[in-house]
C-alpha cells in the first residue's frame, strides 16, 4: 500500500512539473472543415515538401496515399518526389535527412510527423490546434542559438524555416504583478516588425492549409472510415426495418 502511496505522489509530482515547463498560452482554433477540402490538402502538401520534409518525414505514409487528396501520379512524382532514386510511389515519404547526420547537426534527429496531430492532442485542445498555433507563434529572439522562439513551445529548437512567408515578429511582455509580488511576464502581443511575402491574413490562411496536410496524415483513411460508417450505420437502418417487418409476417398467424 505504501509504495502505490509513494507511486501516486511521484506521478503528481512528475505532471506537475511537466505542467509548470508548458506554454500557458491559449491555443487558436483550427478550421477542422479544411481536412474535408482536397484543395485545401493540396496546398498543404506542397508546403510540407517545400519546407517540412528537409528535416521531418512523415514515414507512416505513401506517396500513392496522396492519390486520395486528388492528385494523379504523374503529378506526385513530378511535384513531391524530392530524390530521383525513388522508384515508384509506393516509397514511404521519409526525409532526405540521415538520422547520424541530423544529430550532428542538430544535436539529434528531428521527429517524424506522421502522428504529431494525435500526440499533441492535451485538455488544451487537440492536436490540429496545437501545430496550428505552434506554426503561427514564432518570434525573434538573440538569446536562443538559433535566433528563434515559440510561444507555444518556450525553448524550441528547431528555427523559423517559415520566415520568408511570415516575416520577422516580435514579442511584447509586461511584468506581471500579485499584490506586489513578481508572477513573471505576461504575454501583451505578437508584432510583425519586418513583413514576409504574405499578409498575415494569407499566412493564417497557408498555415491552416499545412496543418490539415498533417492532419490527413496523421489518418490517411479517416475520411474514407467515415464516409462508409455512414453508408453503414444507413444499411443496418433499412436491415433492422426488414427484420422487424418479417419477424411481425412470421408471427402473425401463430399468434
């Protein structure tokens, strides 16, 4: 009994501690309608392969799934397939980067992505907010190695690769104060100090786009599930119908 005592407090401890490391910052919304728009996807994919894939594969799917967003394979191999050694579209999409090379570089290897919109999923709000958010929370900032921050995930080691289309933004802090005591600094806003190549309007709209690409691949076959569970759930509709009428003809003349 002591030890599972013992084992309880710890876990506390544990998840407090991982909270108080968190973001407190409030994830947006994402517009959940465009996983159900192929144009939408499209987009998505053609900024994951021009700015994602350098470092971060998605190694749970094909490049034939990209079939599924309404693509044709002459058009996936000409636009997405990155190394001229790929055979055929059955290769899973993986990133050029090797694993020993990426920790000398980088300190370790970058994570696949395949799932980062179930895992990032939390009582904040699922995971499509969390990359949503995330993508759109960078900042300057000269104190970190790479000359970059996130709000949403204080420390980030991985830079801006989207500040060409971003641009440059910075953030604004007030000191936070509790009868009279420090609390630490609240967020005030995020300010665009030298404009990228899209409005900040477009930009929202982009990223909305590339977080849906993550979200299909997170579950390439989930609208397809869904589509057929309603055709589905219709079909036992009209059987259990059919059943109850026959049974009712069955038992009519014995009763």
């Amino acid at each position: 009994m002591i030890r599972y005592a013992v084992f309880l407090i710890f876990s506390f401890l544990v998840v407090g501690q991982v909270s108080a490391a968190s973001s407190d910052i409030s994830l947006d919304t994402f517009p959940v309608s465009r996983v159900n728009n192929n144009a939408a996807l499209q987009n998505g994919a053609k900024l994951y392969f021009n700015y994602c894939l350098g470092c971060h594969g998605i190694s749970q799917v094909r490049y034939s799934r990209l079939k599924d967003l309404g693509l044709t394979e002459s058009q996936i191999k000409e636009n997405f397939f990155q190394n001229s050694s790929l055979a055929n579209v059955a290769t899973t999409i993986v990133s050029p980067m090797k694993a020993k090379d990426a920790k000398v570089w980088l300190g370790k290897a970058p994570p696949d992505l395949s799932l980062t919109a179930r895992s990032r999923s939390s009582h904040d709000g699922s995971g499509a907010d969390w990359i949503y958010t995330y993508l759109r929370s960078y900042y300057a900032d000269p104190s970190q190695r790479t000359g970059w921050n996130n709000l949403v995930y204080p420390g980030v080691g991985m830079p801006n690769v989207l500040w060409d289309l971003q641009g440059t933004n910075k953030v604004i802090f007030t000191e936070e104060t509790v009868n009279g005591n420090k609390t630490g600094n609240k967020l005030v806003s995020l300010e665009i100090t030298e404009p990228g190549r899209m409005t900040k309007a477009e930009f929202d709209e982009n990223m909305a786009d590339l977080t849906a690409f993550l979200v299909w691949a997170s579950d390439p076959t989930g609208q397809f599930r869904k589509q057929l569970g309603v055709w589905v759930l219709l079909f036992l509709g009209v059987f259990v119908f059919v059943a109850w009428r026959l049974n009712a003809a069955y038992w009519k003349d014995i009763k």
